[in-house]
C-alpha cells in the first residue's frame, strides 16, 4: 500500500472524533495521543485533552510516554541482531551468556513458616523462552506468589529498576507453560553481557540511529522532560487523580522490559521498520529473512492467557480479544485468528502497563499506537477508545464497510 492509496482524509475525520469522544466521556481520559503508519510514512497523528491532570497545557503529538512493555520489543529486536551475527543461539542456555541466570530456582509454594519452596529447574533457561514468556518469570501484578513474595519477603518491584528486582524464583520450569512477566528484562541482561554495553548505548548505536529515534531514551534529556505527561490512577468511583511517578533517571539495570521513555512518533518510526522487513529511514536493523523467522508462533504448544489483575491498583483482569487464540512470537502477541477491530490473523501486537497499545499489520502494510497514562492497566476508558480506534483504522481500509 502506498501512502497515496490510504484514505487518510477519512480516516483522520474519525479518529479525531475518537479521540476528542474518548477525553470528553465520563468516565473518560485526561489526554491521548494517537498515530497510524503505513508502509511510506505516518498517515495520522492526533492527540485530544491536556499533558497532565489539572494542568490546561495541551496533549500534543511530541508529549513524552512511559513506554513500559512496548520497550520489549525494542530489545527483542537488539536480540535478534545479535542472532544475525552468530553472537546468540537462542536456543543455547541463556547461562552459557549471563552465568546468573543458571543459579535461578523454582518456587513451588511456601512452607508452613511462610518461607519460600525452592529447587532446582528440571532444565536450562533459553533466550529463546525469555523472548516467548515461557522461560517461567512472572510479574507480581499478574502473579500471587509473586505479590506474596513482595509483600512478605520484600521482593523488590521491578519498577525500581535493580538487580534484585530480577532476582526472583521461576514459577514453573522453563518452557513449561506461557506467563508474562520480566523474561525480556533478562533478555536485556543478555544483550548487555554479548556485547559488553549497557542496553541504552546498544538500541542507540544499533536501533535508535537507523530508524531516527531522538526521541527514546531510559533517561529523560531536558528536552524530553519539559514535554513528558503526567501519570494518573483511576479511582474506584471512576474519577481520575493525578499520582507522582517516574522511572529511576540512573538505573542500576536498564530494563529491556519496560524501562524506555518515548513519543508515539518515535515509535512509529520502529514500526515501519518491522513493515518494511527491517528497513529504517537510514539504515538497515533487520534482515527480512529475520522479520518473517519472528512474526512466526515460537510458542512449543502453550496459549497466551488472560493477564489477572493480582494487584488491582496496577492492572484489571486484562486480555486481547477474548475467546480468541493468541501466541506469541519474536517479541509479540500474535492474534491467530480476525479480532472484531478488523486486525487480520498473523498481525502483531501488544501494550504498556500504563494503557499504551500499538499493532503491526505486515499483511495490509499498517500499524499504530495509543498512548495514555493511567493506571490500572486495562482501563476500559482507554482501552475501549483504542479499541475503537483500530476498527475505525480498518473501516477506512475496507471502504467504511
């Protein structure tokens, strides 16, 4: 598709309507930046409501997002380089790498003292399992044993961005089963000990560069800063209250799961890279042998689930297109079968703790981004706007059928 055949004008009539609907609802949200991409350029950019709750300085198409987990894929592509180059067997034990990640035990419940059941994992770690979820890493927002570990035993959050916050048991052994969690974070830790840098200076050099991402770092410049949104948690009653929050400016891991700042423009840029088989603006990130190897399934038979909301303040029970299969490839959820917005089956997709979702639709040569700042995840305010968002997307594909 060509940038002249996507009906933009259409298109663009509608989603600003979402977006302007999606601020204006009650309950609603307080900004929202949106953008569409295909294959030649980005061919809508819209952004509705204010930069921070209480504070009449507009959402614009620039403002500066917490990207959580929509990093993951950005290290899931550095990984992927490193295959390229024969630096990464992603199917070697990941320890022959990162030699930490072979003293990582199984937690198999807690003993009468409340004291954790540990031993040994039945086989090795692959990066492979750390890039598909099934290395056996939860998350304790998603994870009782892990919020138990947190509120009994201190487990740090990986929000605090530290060594010890990866250092948790595995809930299963590894490739037993698929469960989200911080998998890609130690995916990152690979990278950083293949190539001796540290992730930031890698995806600089390697991703950042290529594809003209100045707008994406793990720490915010001055510039970023002055532009960057606030964040909000959703109350009970519905209303909206602004709450503090950053991510650590000097981590001690920079965390290749959730850890990047961003704007939606930026990422836009590594979109069309993934449509273009591993073609950036100025220069090449992947080999397009190597963009058809990861949009495949590499789950070995588990199901992507249903993400519960174990700590409810940070996410509700969440799930993409529910009653429909879901896997998983290198790094992305992978809808098997049509999803009501329009996204065909074999498209890529996935999202931020924050309500950030974007998709890549390498069939029809389109992909795009929502971006908001609220917690819980799974706000439905936000995800039913981005929901909408989509399908308006493929209405204006599809002749508005």
């Amino acid at each position: 598709m060509t940038g002249s055949a996507f009906p933009a004008a259409a298109f663009a009539t509608a989603a600003d309507s979402i977006l302007r609907d999606t601020v204006a609802a009650d309950p609603g949200v307080s900004g929202v930046v949106a953008m569409a991409t295909n294959r030649s350029g980005t061919v809508y950019e819209g952004a509705a409501g204010t930069r921070r709750l209480g504070d009449e300085t507009a959402m614009t198409t620039d403002t500066v997002f917490a990207l959580f987990s929509t990093t993951k894929a950005v290290t899931g592509t550095a990984a992927l380089q490193l295959v390229e180059e024969g630096r990464l067997d992603l199917d070697a034990p990941a320890k022959d790498y990162l030699p930490e990640l072979g003293r990582i035990q199984v937690i198999e419940g807690f003993g009468e003292d409340g004291a954790p059941r540990l031993r040994a994992p039945k086989r090795d770690i692959t990066t492979r399992m750390l890039l598909t979820h099934t290395a056996g890493f939860g998350y304790d927002f998603f994870n009782a044993t892990y919020a138990r570990l947190a509120a009994e035993h201190g487990q740090p959050s990986v929000i605090t961005a530290s060594k010890a916050a990866l250092a948790t048991p595995l809930l299963f052994d590894p490739g037993a089963r698929w469960e989200y969690g911080s998998n890609i974070d130690w995916c990152g830790q690979v990278v950083e000990a293949i190539t001796g840098e540290r992730l930031g200076d890698v995806f600089r050099a390697r991703i950042f560069e290529p594809l003209g991402m100045r707008d994406t770092a793990f720490s915010l410049s001055e510039a970023m800063r002055a532009r960057v949104a606030g964040m909000q948690a959703r109350q009970a009653e519905g209303p909206l209250a602004a709450m503090p929050f950053e991510l650590p400016q000097e981590p001690e891991v920079q965390m290749g799961g959730h850890g990047l700042y961003g704007t939606v423009g930026d990422y836009m840029r590594f979109i069309r890279m993934w449509l273009n088989d591993g073609e950036g603006e100025a220069g090449r990130v992947l080999k397009p042998e190597t963009i058809r190897m990861a949009e495949r399934n590499h789950l070995d038979g588990q199901r992507v689930t249903m993400l519960p909301g174990v700590i409810p303040a940070l996410s509700n029970d969440a799930e993409f297109f529910p009653g429909l299969p879901k896997s998983w490839g290198l790094t992305f959820m992978i809808n098997d079968a049509e999803a009501p917005t329009g996204r065909p089956a074999g498209a890529l997709g996935w999202a931020g703790l924050a309500n950030l979702f974007y998709w890549i639709d390498r069939q029809n040569g389109v992909g795009g981004f929502w971006a908001t700042q609220i917690l819980p995840f799974g706000d439905p305010a936000s995800f039913g706007g981005y929901l909408a968002f989509e399908t308006a997307l493929y209405r204006a594909l599809h002749g508005g059928a």
